[in-house]
C-alpha cells in the first residue's frame, strides 16, 4: 500500500522529536472508518522525555492539515498490556495495520477471547441503550426518529466490526459485517442491513425500520452476552 504524503511527513516529524527512541510507525485502519476520515497512526518509543509531547502539540495542526488523526504515541510495552483494556480498539490495529518505518511492534500479539467478548458486550448493551434513550426523546416525532437512526449508523458499524471480529468473520465492509451478524445471530434479514442502506432515513422508513432495528439489537445483545466459541 503506498504511504501518503502526510504520513511520511509525520514520520520525518516524528524522528527529529524522538530521534532515535522512534521504534515504529504505522498506520491501520479503525473498526468503523467512514469515508473522508481522518488517516490514524499509531507511534511505538522507547521512552517519553521532557518536551516530547509539548515538541508533538506544536505540529499537531500541520498533521491535522495533511488529514492524519493525532497519533496515538505509546511505550512499547504499554501496547502489550492494554490489549485487555482496549481489546476493540486495540485488536482492530492488529487486525489491519501498516508499518510505515520500523520492525511490526505487534508480531506475535493476540487479543483475548474472553476480553474481546466482554468489550462485544459493552458496546452492544450501550448501542441498545441509546436507541431506547433516544426514543423516548423523539417524542415520537418522525423527523427525530429519523434522526436518531442516522446518527446510529456509525455507531453501528463499529460494533458490527466487532463482532464479526468475534465471531472469526471479520469484514472489510459494515454492510458485509452486519450479513455475517444476521446469519450468526439469527436476527431477520435486513433487519440491521435496512439501518445502512436506508440512510439518511425518512420519517416514514424511519417508522417502519426503527422498531425492527431495536429488536433485532436486543436479540443481539443476548447473542454476544452467551456467545462461547463452538
């Protein structure tokens, strides 16, 4: 894969701040990136020093500029250890990531099962949470409801990703991942496939997709809270 400009510039960044501390660079890409995003790196040194993160502040604006994320900047073991902290976040990185200079600082890791389930979970029980929460806050107003399903969406994606990543399906697209859900899980056809094709909704197919979304994201939960690997 050809590496952008902006990366290669934030590499250059990167070297003169750290020097040689820089142990790796690379660039990977989210459970749930949507068109246009911001490019996400992810920097691995040696150690941290006075002045290193107020040297990184001063060109936070110019990455910003080149349309890269600010950089995640860890001390090697640091990645190891908070893989069962932030095993979503984390094990997309591992799943898909780009070494832009350096040796691979991720060989031989591996997220847990039982972290990456739990995590599932959270991100299930808190997506559901917000639809009913954000039901009751349309005040069944159809144009809100149509609102609050296309703010889901990205939300969506990103625990769709994750649970395809469970599940050993993992899926270089939401609507692909949200396929491989609705077989696994036994939720009726398009019940969360409708919620990405369907936006931005209208108020009429806002009514009619809302409330088989919210059912077949309960059923989901339930399948991610007993889920164990047959």
């Amino acid at each position: 894969m050809a590496i952008p400009d902006g990366v290669r510039a934030l590499e250059r960044d990167l070297r003169n701040i750290f020097g040689p501390r820089l142990l790796s660079l690379v660039t990977y890409r989210p459970a749930a990136r949507l068109p246009g995003a911001s490019v996400p790196t992810l920097a691995t040194v040696v150690q941290f020093a006075d002045g290193d993160l107020r040297a990184c502040a001063e060109r936070v604006a110019a990455w910003h500029q080149a349309g890269l994320s600010t950089p995640l900047i860890l001390t090697a073991p640091e990645f190891a250890r908070s893989l069962d902290a932030f095993p979503l976040e984390f094990g997309a990185i591992l799943a898909d990531h780009e070494v832009v200079v350096g040796s691979d600082p991720f060989a031989g890791l591996t997220v847990g099962e039982h972290d990456l389930r739990r995590a599932c979970e959270v991100q299930a029980r808190s997506h559901l949470l917000h639809l009913r929460e954000g039901f009751m806050e349309t005040r069944g107003q159809a144009a809100a409801l149509a609102e609050l399903i296309t703010d889901s969406v990205a939300p969506l994606s990103g625990l769709a990703s994750s649970v395809a990543r469970l599940l050993g399906e993992p899926a270089p697209t939401p609507e692909q991942a949200v396929a491989a859900i609705e077989r696994a899980a036994q939720l009726a056809p398009g019940s969360l496939g409708d919620v990405l094709r369907h936006t931005p909704t209208s108020g009429l197919q806002a009514k009619q997709i809302f409330p088989v979304y919210l059912a077949a994201v309960e059923q989901l939960t339930h399948f991610v809270d007993r889920w164990s690997r047959p």
